[in-house]
C-alpha cells in the first residue's frame, strides 16, 4: 500500500500532464457526440497515448501512432479485398501479418507502428464477424481511421498551444532539483536524508538529465550551440550526485559542520551559472577546514569547472549526440535470439485461442477476449504479469464506474453538459493514475477504456448492463489464456538477465580499486546500470515461481531482489574504497590490502556469471594499521557486505 501511496504523489508536472488530456478528451467527446462519430471509446485511449511528458514524446508518438493506422488500416483492406470468399485463407493471412507485426513490435525502435497495425489486424476479425455484407464492413474499418486519427491531431493542437511542456524548461528543472536535494544533503540535521541516498538513486537521478537532454537535442534546431553547455551542466551534476553517496551519515565536529555550511554556499552561484548559462561566471575553490574525503571531492568538483575550464568544455563539445542513432532498423539479434519468435508464437497462439472460444460461442459482445492477449503480452514474464494485473484492476473499477453511471446518473441526464459532467471526473482520475510510474500507469487507461466502452459507444442514454458484462468478461478469459500460455509454455524469465548485468556492473567496478581513472569514468555508467538492474529486479519479484527448476542458478534467479541488494552493498563499499585510496599519499597499504581481496572479488565475479566457482577460502585481510579510520571504515564495510553476499549464495 505504501508504493501505491507513493505512485499516487503529485510530482512537477504530473497536474500540467492531467490538464493537457483532460482538454483533447474534452474536445473529443464533444466533437464525436456532435458529430456521431462512432468509437469514442477507441478516440480517447489515443489521446491517453499521445499525451505524453513533452511536446517532443509527443509529437513523435503521434506521428508514430498516425503512420501505423494509416499502414495497418491499408494492409487490412487489401487482405479483406483478396480473401473475402475464402474466410480460411483470409485468417490465416491475419494471422500471419499479426505474428510478424508483434516480431517487429519487439525487434525495432518504432514497435508502437507495429502494435498497432497488430492490433487492427485482430480487431477487424471480428468486424468482419459481425459485419452483414462488405460495405458496412469497409465503413467500420475506415470509421477506425478516422476515430483514431482526429484525437491525434487535437492532442497534438492542444499539447503544442494550451499549456506546452518544453524539454528544455524540464531540464532546467531536474538540474535545479538536483542541486537543491545536494544542498540538502549538506545540512547538518539531514542524517536520515543521507542514510537513504544511495548509487541507485543517484543513477537515476543521471538517468533523468540525460533522457531530457536528448528530447531537448530532439526539440532544438540550434542544439549544437547550446548543447555543450549542458553536457558539462550534467557532468557536474552528475558527479556531485555520486560523491554526495559517501556524504558522512552524522556531521561531528566544529570542521565539518563549517565546510559544510562553505559548500551549501558554494552551490548556489553554480546553480545559476548551470540553469542560466552564464557567461562569466566564475567561483574561487571553497577553503575547507577538515579531511573529510567527501568534502575534498565535492569541493574539487565544483571549483574544477570555471569560467576557464568551463570555456574549455564548451569549446570541446561543439558537437551533440544526434537525437537518433543511426542503428539498423532490426535489434542486432533479431534473428539469433530464439525469445523474440517464441515470444511472437505465444502471442499469436493465444489470440488463435481466444478467436476459436470468440467465434465457437458467437458471443460478439467478448471481442476484447483477442485484444486482451496482445496487450498483456510484454517482454519478460514478470512485465506480463503486471499488465494484466493492471489490466484486471483497471477492468475492474471501470466496470464499477461504468455500472453506477448506467444506472444511477444516465437516466438523470439528457444534455452533452450532463455526459461531460459524468465523464470527466472518470478521465482525471484515469489520466491522474497513466500520468504515475510504470508499475501503475496503464490501470489509468484501462479504467477509462472500460468506461468508456460501456457508456459512450452510442450517441444516446445508456440503460442495458450486457455491454459492462462482455467487456469483464471478455478481458477476463482473454487475460486467463494469454497469461496461461505465457507462464507454462517457455516462460522468459528474466533473472538471467539481471545476474549477467550485475555480473558486468560488478566486473567494471572491482577495476575502480585499481585505477583513479578508471573509477572517475565509469562510476555514472555503473550507477546507471543499477537503475536497469533494479527494474529488472521489481519484474522477477512479481513472476510466478510454483514452477521453477530447482538447478542452483535458477534459485538464483528466484532470489535476484536479495542478490541485488548484496551487490549494490559490495559495489557501494568498493566504490568508498576506491574513493578513500584516492585521497591518500601513501598508497601502498591500501594496495596490499585490495590485493588481499582479490580472491574474493574472483569469487563473486564467478557467482554472477554462472561460472564455476573455485575451492579456495574466502580470505578477508587486516588493513595496515598506519591508513586512516575512514579507510579502515571503507574496509570493514567492504568485508561485511562480501561476508553477507557468501552466506546469501551458500545457502542457495
């Protein structure tokens, strides 16, 4: 309930995000109402779609979203032109054009194109049953076209005149939040602030700058004047963010409280010259009083970029990353990794499913039965199993919405004022929830779905509950096969994955104990690489395990939360050792000592990459007595979270 709680916060932007959909839907009801305009339901989960965090994801959606209708709509008649005698032929064709629409919808970068022209090559399967002769049939498909395509275009009016959210301000925004949260972290009563600042979070806080600065580079004709300037914005940021990691957890001393309070005011003028760019900004190194090594990095960071240096690194980066990489059109294993076809066939042999109980039973009102099963199918079987939780608790409160519109309020109302007045307390609570996290999103779509579908499908009151029941229903049974067949035939477990991701992060970060160079340039790559592997994490929490091998590797797998976080412990305190070593004069103790553990690190190397690991004891050495006590902090730390990652693996 908490992480419910917490997905239901408000966040800067998330009102502005609610306000633009609530807008195009406004526009959209009315227009279709008005206009009878058929698939009002179909109109509005496209303007949940399109709406997105900025005018530049949404722009591309919408042109993305525009060109799959448009393609799958064309594909659909020339199929229905060729087969329409020969019904046997027709399905197969069908399906045969799904299939390799979901293989695309997985192996390229514009996978929504060929969602939906999957989508539309199911769906008219059963226009087609319900369809009395080929005209009516032409016309439902062409009345697709249309409802899918004009609430692209209002969307996209209204995203880019009412209230437009630009990359840049976005960016400007996360640089001044981070900054302020470092400010934070250098108060004196931030104690628990500091327990809880973790390298994951940091790298997520990484990961932010770098997506906005890639829709700002997107958004921007002129990004190449200006983007050198924010490349170094977010390396300092960067960098400040990860060394604000080994921040003490308690500030002890007249020393450290004063260097303290000396960097808080240091951060300031460098938020300005950040977010504003200013030419001539320039700071003196702040004077720090103690040997605190996190004090001396932060320090170091901020006084390294001057007005000199800073100069230096726009000079140099008078070229940014291209908003799209001129990578193939297929993912580099496209056809070497067996997932992607299985992944396909099970989609497609679950919708074959659902089509044979759809038309076996000739129950028309259960259609959502076929899409049902492409929806839910994603990559992973943990992502699967949390769409169609979603989809079932979004298919749920909907049907609960929809059932008190249809028999308490419908019968009161008979304005286009009243409809609105019903319907948009449904859309703001449903765009409030898809405008959330990932783990909570798409229920704020299917309750508008649901809703929608069961009270604005005809241009009049509506007063029978058949509707509300088909789509329950019909969501149901198609989340039952889809989920069946997903889970017994060759589940795509992902905790594999997230050992050999860990395996490399791990393998990267031992090398930091070696080489200063080496730890300054691939600490943000490996923070960002915990990010992924904790997403990766969330998905294998939720897979079903009552039927997992009970091979050694695979109890791994099922215990990848608890890998997870003995790892990121590991890394944290090689990433402090690391850290302390730098600051030393004399480093020979503490290179004797890394020698020490690196039969250990072998070891743990060994355990995430599914080697064999060998028969040598876990050696755990003394620090030399002459480093300091932050060192031989570092080091004690770095022993108890290698004890605690051997007696986690041992008794698996």
């Amino acid at each position: 309930m908490s992480d419910l709680w917490i997905s239901m916060r408000p966040y800067p932007g998330r009102l502005n995000h609610v306000l633009r959909a609530m807008v195009a839907c406004t526009i959209v009801v009315i227009m279709s109402q008005s206009l009878q305009v058929p698939l009002l339901a179909l109109s509005l989960i496209t303007v949940f779609f399109v709406t997105q965090t900025n005018i530049v994801v949404t722009r591309l959606t919408g042109i993305l979203f525009i060109v799959g209708s448009t393609f799958s709509i064309l594909l659909s008649l020339m199929v229905l032109k060729v087969t329409w005698n020969t019904p046997f032929l027709r399905i197969l064709i069908s399906f045969t054009l799904f299939f390799v629409s979901v293989f695309l919808m997985r192996t390229t970068k514009i996978g929504v194109v060929f969602f939906v022209v999957a989508i539309v090559a199911i769906y008219t399967q059963s226009l087609v049953d319900i369809s009395p002769d080929a005209e009516t049939l032409v016309r439902g498909i062409l009345w697709v076209w249309v409802a899918v395509n004009y609430p692209i275009a209002v969307t996209l009016i209204v995203n880019s005149l009412l209230m437009p959210v630009e990359p840049e301000i976005q960016l400007k925004r996360a640089i001044g939040k981070q900054l302020s949260d470092m400010a934070s972290l250098l108060s004196a009563d931030a104690t628990l602030l500091r327990r809880q600042n973790t390298l994951s979070q940091a790298g997520r806080d990484i990961q932010t700058l770098y997506r906005l600065l890639r829709y700002k580079t997107m958004r921007d004709k002129h990004a190449a004047q200006k983007g050198g300037h924010y490349l170094t914005a977010i390396a300092i940021v960067s960098e400040l963010r990860t060394a604000s990691c080994h921040l003490p957890a308690s500030f002890e001393g007249e020393d450290v409280l004063k260097d303290a309070e000396t960097l808080r005011n240091a951060l300031k003028p460098l938020e300005l010259m950040l977010i504003n760019g200013e030419p001539d900004w320039q700071t003196k190194p702040p004077v720090l009083h103690s040997a605190e090594p996190a004090f001396i990095a932060i320090a170091g960071i901020i006084s390294s970029y001057n007005k000199k240096v800073a100069a230096a690194e726009n000079k140099a980066n008078t070229q940014v990353p291209s908003p799209a990489t001129h990578a193939g059109f297929l993912v580099k294993d496209a056809f070497s990794n067996e997932h992607y076809v299985f992944f396909s066939l099970k989609t497609l042999l679950s919708a074959a499913v659902c089509y044979l109980f759809y038309t076996a039973t000739d129950w028309s009102g259960i259609h959502t039965i076929m899409l049902s099963c492409l929806i839910v199918a994603q990559p992973g079987l943990g992502n699967t199993q949390r769409k169609i939780i979603l989809r079932l608790v979004g298919a749920a409160v909907g049907s609960v919405f929809a059932l008190v519109t249809i028999v308490y309020l419908t019968p009161r109302i008979d304005t286009l004022f009243g409809l609105l007045c019903i319907v948009l307390p449904v859309i703001a609570l449903s765009s409030w929830i898809s405008a959330g996290p990932e783990n909570v999103s798409y229920a704020g779509v299917q309750i508008m779905f649901t809703f929608a579908l069961a009270t604005l499908e005809t241009f009049g009151p509506v007063t029978g509950l058949t509707e509300v029941r088909d789509r329950i229903v019909g969501i149901i049974l198609g989340i039952i096969v889809a989920g069946l067949i997903h889970t017994l035939i060759r589940p795509e477990r992902e905790g594999g994955v997230m050992l050999q991701n860990l395996g490399a992060l791990f393998d990267e970060a031992r090398s930091w104990l070696h080489s200063a160079t080496r730890h300054n340039e691939t600490r943000q790559k490996v923070a960002t690489g915990l990010v992924e592997c904790e997403d990766i994490a969330a998905r294998v929490a939720i897979e079903p395990t009552w039927f997992s091998a009970e091979g050694s590797h695979d109890q791994l797998h099922q215990h990848s939360l608890s890998i997870l976080n003995a790892i990121k412990n590991v890394l944290f305190y090689i990433d402090r050792v690391s850290f302390e070593k730098e600051h030393l004069k004399n480093q020979e103790p503490a290179n004797e000592f890394i020698l020490g553990i690196q039969g250990n690190m072998d070891k743990i190397s060994s355990v995430l990459n599914g080697r064999t690991v060998g028969d040598g004891d876990v050696y755990y050495p003394v620090p030399d007595s002459v480093l300091p006590d932050s060192f031989m902090d570092a080091a004690k730390g770095l022993e108890e979270s290698q004890r605690h990652f051997f007696n986690l693996t041992s008794t698996l």
